[in-house]
C-alpha cells in the first residue's frame, strides 16, 4: 500500500518541507520589498494635494500597498505549505511505526486493564484503557463513563502497555 510505504512517505516529507522553506523565504523577500516601497513616506510628510508631487505620491502609495498585500498572500501560502509539510511528517512517521511490525495485532495480544495507544484518524494518536477484548475490536474506556466508550479494530493498534512494559510490535510477545 503506497501510503504506508515509509521511504516514499519520508521523501513526499522531506519535498513539502522544501517548498515550504522556499515559499517562506519568497514571503520574507516580498514582505522587505514591500518595506523599503514605503520609504519615501518615512518621515510623516502628509501627501500635498495640489503640490506637483501628489500624484507620483500617490501611485508610490499604491504600489507599495499593492506589494504589502502579495506580501502578506505569499505569508500566507508560506504557512499552508508549512502545514502539509508537518502534516506529511506525521504521515511519514505513522507509516515508519506500522512498517516496523513484523505481524499484526490479534486478540490473544490484549485483556482488559491494558493502556493501548491507537490511530484516531490518519496521523492522530490517543491513549486508552481497554475495557474490553473482542473479536475484531478493542473497547476502549472513554471520557463519558460508558456512554461514549470508542471501539478500535486492531489493525488500529500502534503499542500496548502492561505491567510497565510497552510493545511496539506484536510478533516480540512470540
């Protein structure tokens, strides 16, 4: 399966990364360019209407507030691609854990009391007690008291803790 694939994971990482850095450091450049477009108004000196230099005046403000704006857009692309950059981070490294298994996780593997970390959504971790061992689900203990208690299919499983002890990959219980 191509998205568990750790290696291509990794380099579609180490690629968002890059384009994030780039676009962070195009940001940075705009954003001086468009700080020095504003230097002719440094000193407070108000725009003179009627004064021969009014007009000049006011396309240098344009511009430069045209530029304060691509600026502020390109910060803003900088920060999107810097999300999917950590988010495909976190795709790599929840592939590199499911790709160090050398077997599932079964249900001789679990009983009720164990602390269980497991996949909520793609790249999102949460930890639980188990409450109760099924076929092909855990039932986990939730914050509601047993009115909202999650079940996970095994496959969901990244460790168990017990005793202290905590396994990564179910085949070290053989």
């Amino acid at each position: 399966m191509p998205e568990n694939d750790p290696t291509a994971a990794r380099r579609r990482a180490e690629d968002a990364q890059k384009r994030a850095d780039r676009l962070a450091a195009e940001a940075d450049a705009r954003s001086e360019r468009a700080s020095g477009m504003y230097g002719r108004f440094a000193g407070g000196q108000p725009l003179l209407v009627g004064h021969h230099s009014y007009r000049s005046a006011v396309r240098d403000r344009d511009r430069a507030d045209n530029a304060t704006r691509r600026a502020i857009e390109a910060r803003k692309d900088a920060k999107r691609a810097q999300d999917k950059a950590n988010k495909a981070k976190h795709e790599a490294d929840m592939a590199g854990r499911l790709a160090a298994r050398s077997r599932a996780w079964q249900r001789s593997d679990f009983r009720t009391g164990d602390i269980v970390e497991v996949r909520t959504f793609h790249t999102c971790t949460d930890t639980y007690r188990v409450k109760r061992v099924n076929a092909k689900t855990l039932t986990l203990e939730g914050p509601g008291g047993g009115y909202d208690d999650p079940k996970r299919e095994y496959d969901r499983v990244l460790s168990r803790t017990r005793d202290g002890v905590t396994v990564t990959n179910p085949a070290d219980l053989d």
